[in-house]
C-alpha cells in the first residue's frame, strides 16, 4: 500500500479520471515541476483504494501495487509523464523460511507482527512486502523490484535487521499521516 499526497494539478486530474498510474524512481532531477532528467525503467503500477477528496482540491490517497511494467519509449507529454510499457512476469514465489523469519525479526524490532496470512504459507507476495516495508536507500529498494530475487529481500532484511539490533529496536513506532510528498 502506497499512501500519497496528491496536490499538484496535473496529479488532482489522474485521480480524477480514475485512472491506474505508474509508480517509479525517479534517478535524477526534481518530482515536482519539469519532467525529471532521469528515471528508472521498471516501475510498479498502482491502483486507487480509498480517495479523500481535501477542502484545498487536493487529495490523500492509498493506491495499492498491482505489477510490475518496464518502460519502453516515453509517449508525448501530457499533464503527466506517459509511457509504452510491458508487463513484466511475476518471479516464482519465494519459498524461503529465512524470508519469512527476517521479515517477522524486522517487523518485531518495530513492535509489529508479521501478518498470519503469510505465515500459513502464501509466500507469493513476501519479496514485495519486504520491498514495502523496509526502511533502506530507494536504489536497493528499487533493485528488489527490479529482480523480485528472495536473496536480495534477505540480504537487505538481515543487514537491517543487524543495523537496528546495533541501535536497540525502535519499539512500537505510532502511525503517521503521510506527508505531503
């Protein structure tokens, strides 16, 4: 799940029109503004869950991860960046119990639980959730999405999860409203 502030006009109408929308890193250059100089080439595509509709026009959203795509050649500009893309098949799902364990250690340091849902055995989604989840530089993160490699979640969950053993937990962390981008 990917809460979002939505205030910038050309944004408010993609939320307007309904429509599903491509979510990816931007390498370099500005989010808001000029078109970046620079983006990744795979991308997550996002649909709207709950809108809030704000006095000022904007919106709060929650969007919720779909697939993957890769970029094939950006389309002429519209209010938003548009592109030709692919789908991009899902990896084989991940059938590690390191995952899994990594996953509840890194939640727990969090004072959160790991959801029973995955702990039954419905290990298809584990590499993304740990994508979502982890608190680590956007290239890491984005290199996960790129190779949906169980390793790498473990890799990047292990070496977090030594970072804030190192620090001492961080105990039950109270939600937040998500900031205005």
């Amino acid at each position: 799940m990917l809460p979002l502030h939505v205030f910038e006009p050309r944004y408010r109408r993609l939320v307007q029109e309904k429509l599903d929308f491509g979510v990816i890193l931007i390498r370099h250059g500005r989010e808001v503004g000029e078109a970046p100089e620079s983006l990744s080439v795979v991308g997550t595509v996002a649909a709207l869950e709950r809108v809030e509709a704000l006095p000022d026009g904007g919106f709060n959203v929650l969007a919720r991860g779909l697939e993957r795509f890769s970029i094939n050649s950006m389309l002429p500009a519209r209010q938003y960046l548009v592109a030709e893309a692919d789908a991009l098949p899902e990896p084989p799902p991940a059938r590690s119990r390191r995952l899994l364990e990594l996953l509840a250690e890194y939640l727990a340091l969090y004072g959160l639980e790991l959801p029973a849902r995955l702990t039954g055995g419905s290990m298809a989604r584990a590499v993304w959730l740990a994508g979502s989840l982890l608190q680590v530089e956007p290239m890491k993160r984005q290199a996960l999405l790129e190779s949906g490699e169980a390793r790498l979640a473990e890799s990047l969950l292990a070496e977090e999860v030594s970072r804030l053993r190192a620090l001492g937990g961080l105990g039950q962390v109270p939600p937040t409203r998500p900031s205005p981008n």
